[in-house]
C-alpha cells in the first residue's frame, strides 16, 4: 500500500540545532515499511535537502498530495512566534498548516485512513482530528506524567494531565501549503464570477472557502482530474512529476525564476502550463468551455453561463 507520511524533522544528521524527538525512531519506521513492501511518501518539506544540502530523493519519495491508502502524521501543535505567524517573518515555519493541509484533503475529505503519532501529548482531545471516525491517535507511553511516590510504595496506575489549550491566533500565509485567502476584501472582486483554475483544486477551493465564505467563482477547473482523463504514463500524478513528464518544468521556472515548486506562484504558473498542455494533447483540434468543464471542472461551485470559447 501507499502510505503518506508527514514529519516536521529530518532523516539525516545534518540539522543538528533543531528539536527533534523523534529523529531516532523516523527513519528505521520507513525503512521497516518499505522493506515490508509498502511505498512510503514523505508529505512535508525536505529539510534534510533545503538546510543540510542532503539529497536523499535516491532512496525516499517526496511528494505533494499524491494519492494514498493512508496517511501517518506526526502531530504539530501552535507554536507561537513559529508556526503562528504570517509567512515571510523570520523563523517562520509552514508544518502546521502543511498539517491542516493534509487533514483538510485526505482525512476529512477523501476518508484516506489516518495515524496521528503524538509523541508529545500536545493533541487535545476535543480536538475534531482525534474524534474524526478515520483517524486513529497513537502516544508513546513513556512520556506520562507519574507523581513521585515513596521509596518501595507500589506503583498507582499511571495519571495523565493533559496539558492546558491554548488558543493562538494561526495568520493565513502566502505559500502554497497555508491558507492564501488573506482578506475577503481584496479576494472577493477578483475571483467572483471567474473560474478558478488549480492543481487538485479541491483542496485549495475548501481552504478559501472557509476563510472567504463569500466568494462566488463561476467555477473550478482541476488539471489533475484532467491529467487522469489523459491517461498519462507519468509515474504520478503531482504537479512537479507532470510538469517533468511533459518536459514543462523549464518553462515554469523561466517564467518563475526566483519561485520554487509547492509555492503559490511557481505552483499557479505551473497549473496554467499544464492545463494548456492537457487541453492540447486530449483536444488536438480544439475544445469549448463546456467539453472542458465536463471533463475537469468540480461539482463543488455551480458554474456560471459563459460562452463556449475559452480554446
């Protein structure tokens, strides 16, 4: 089986200045899995690769929201003056809301089974991920609080205190795994009444959706439910592998140079490539607004009447 999973740490030694409990543990789990014949994909960033300058992409897989049969994190919390902060402040990072990704797509929305490893206890539980019926929560028993007690006195059963919920204010980002929607002021005007276009949409549209409630879009084209309509022998269906397949990553990154995949622009770029390529290589000699729409459009939004010459 395929399974997904999401770690905020490292597999290799390189990133030392960095707490990482579970550093230990991480990499012999994948190994075990693999060697057990499942395909393991690692669904968050590639630190090893982006701060060491370890390249391990020979022996594990990265990737963006692939498909899977199951998902695996290890549980990120609010860390203020980290993770809560908005994109572009020094010593911000994006694993909670990378987390909020994945939970929104595959737990919720596809039903993809889920482990949460919370090695540190920092899942409440009336947090809506433990209660989800598709996810199961797993802690390491080592880490329970026990009251100190006298010299020879027998072990009363071990007590855990759950640590005290704080609510912090988690600011929308500007990346391509962060809710984008930063001011319903701004977003309203320039998506209403146009369709939205994007890879995997879905998960985008919900995301936006849930901060701007009063977006309208004429409607949402998805260049993954079009890339599978292709039938491409591709190795994958993420955007990166796709733009690689279609020999379209050069022109992204021209178009792009200062950008990287999994960010807003290279990622919006490369959509708008890819759907321009898809579109030619199903429809050689051209398609309409609504042959398109019936192959790749998402029953999400209600599409608008518009004319039937967008190719």
């Amino acid at each position: 089986m395929r399974l997904g999973y999401s770690c905020w740490g490292c597999l290799g030694p390189g990133v030392v200045e960095t707490p990482d409990g579970l550093r230990a543990y991480r990499r012999p789990l994948i190994d075990g899995l693999t060697d057990a014949g499942h395909e393991v994909v690692l669904v968050q960033a590639n630190r090893d690769l982006a701060e060491a300058g370890l390249d391990l992409r020979d022996r594990y897989t990265y990737g963006g929201l692939p498909d899977l049969d199951a998902l695996m994190l290890e549980w990120r919390w609010p860390l203020p003056g980290r993770n809560t902060t908005p994109c572009g402040t020094p010593g911000r990072t994006c694993d909670l809301h990378r987390q909020i990704g994945l939970l929104e797509h595959y737990t919720r929305a596809c039903g993809t089974p889920t482990v949460i490893w919370d090695l540190d206890r920092q899942l409440p539980a009336d947090d809506p991920s433990a209660r989800c019926r598709t996810s199961r929560c797993a802690s390491s028993p080592c880490t329970r609080r026990r009251a100190p007690r006298p010299c020879g006195a027998r072990s009363p059963t071990p007590r855990w205190t759950p640590p005290t919920r704080r609510r912090w204010r988690v600011y929308p980002g500007r990346c391509r795994w962060c809710t984008w929607a930063t001011s319903t002021t701004v977003t309203t005007p320039s998506t209403n009444g146009r369709w939205l276009v994007g890879h995997n949409i879905g998960v985008d549209w919900r995301l936006l959706h849930r901060r701007c409630a009063s977006i309208a879009p004429a409607g949402l084209i998805d260049t993954l439910r079009l890339a599978r309509a292709c039938h491409l022998d591709a190795g994958g269906n993420s955007l990166t592998t796709l733009l690689d397949h279609l020999e379209l990553t050069a022109t992204v990154t021209g178009a792009v140079p200062h950008g990287q995949p999994h960010r807003a622009l290279w990622d919006t770029v490369g959509a708008a490539v890819l759907l321009g390529s898809l579109v030619s290589r199903r429809w050689p000699a051209g398609v309409g607004l609504a042959g398109l729409c019936t192959v790749a459009a998402l029953p999400d939004v209600a599409p608008m009447q518009a004319p039937d010459t967008l190719f």
